[in-house]
C-alpha cells in the first residue's frame, strides 16, 4: 500500500503533443531542493521510516538512484530530461543504464 507518492502530469493532445503549456499554481511552486526533500526524507518521515530511509547516512538503507545529469545544477527547463544511470537497492546495484 502507498502511503505517499508525487507525480507530475502534462496534458497531451491526441497523438502525443503537448499542449499548450499552462501555470497553474505559480505561487505555490516548490523549488528543486525542496522537491528533493519531499521524496526523500519527508516522505520517509511522513511512513515513520525515517531512521532507516530517506538520507545518506551510515546504518541506513542504501536505496539510491543515480542521475545522468547534475539534478541541483541542470537548467530548470532540463530536469525532465535526467535519466538514471544506476538504482541501488540495499547496497547491491538492481539497474545500470546500457552506455549513451
């Protein structure tokens, strides 16, 4: 059972096209830092797993995604097109991207 998600949406016209781009909630926007904190150590808090998941910390859990692309760096319009390189799951590496 998901006690927690996020999710991003963009409508799309028949045939895959985007629409036209609309803002809706500007003011209530959160910034990239703060977006990666609500997946990470929020949302572990948010399930009371937070001393086991949730940050980079010695006697955790090492679950972690590993980027392409510099997430706090890359250009707010170039966030979606990060992909992973490589998930790690307890330690043990279960996804490593095929060379680009």
């Amino acid at each position: 059972m998901a006690r927690y998600a996020t999710r991003s949406e963009r409508a799309r016209r028949a045939g895959g096209a985007a629409t036209q781009e609309r803002t809706w909630g500007k003011d209530q926007a959160v910034n990239r830092t703060q977006a990666l904190r609500m997946v990470t150590i929020a949302a572990a808090r948010f399930i009371g797993e937070e001393k086991m998941l949730g940050s980079i910390e010695r006697g955790k859990y090492a679950d972690l995604v590993v980027l392409n692309g510099d997430y706090m760096a890359v250009a707010d319009d170039r966030i979606d097109e990060l992909q992973p390189d490589m998930t790690i799951v307890g330690g043990k590496v279960v996804f490593e991207a095929k060379s680009r």
